[in-house]
C-alpha cells in the first residue's frame, strides 16, 4: 500500500514541475499556415505539411485536435 502512495507522491510532483514548464514553453499550442501546421510539445516543435497529413479535425471523445498521416507514396 505503502509503495502505490508513493508512486501517487511521486506523479504528483512531476505534474507540478512540469505544469509551470508547459506554460512557459506553450507547449501544447497549434498553428496553422497555409502549407502546413507548427505543434509545440514539451519534447519540441514539429511542422508537418498539409500533404503529409490524410486527415485533420477534432477528436469528439477527447475534444482535442488529431490528424493522420497520409500513406507514403
């Protein structure tokens, strides 16, 4: 029992160090642009174009932005 607190402790503490982070960073933040679209994460930033990308658009059961990738050629 001892050792499932502690694991609560400890993910606790990492969301309270990284919260501040993520908000500093804005990670988390989506920009379009007409050849593509800029996401910034907590491990960086990534540009994919519009032709790398089969689908985009709103994911209902979790209210977030979610793509595919289109199939290689």
């Amino acid at each position: 029992m001892r050792g499932i607190a502690w694991m609560g402790v400890a993910l606790w503490g990492a969301g309270a160090v990284l919260m501040p982070l993520a908000i500093v960073r804005r990670v988390h933040q989506l920009r379009l642009a007409k050849d593509g679209f800029t996401l910034n994460r907590l491990s960086g930033t990534s540009f994919y174009r519009w032709t790398e990308v089969s689908r985009f658009g709103v994911v209902p059961v979790f209210g977030a932005v979610g793509f595919d990738f289109a199939a290689a050629l």
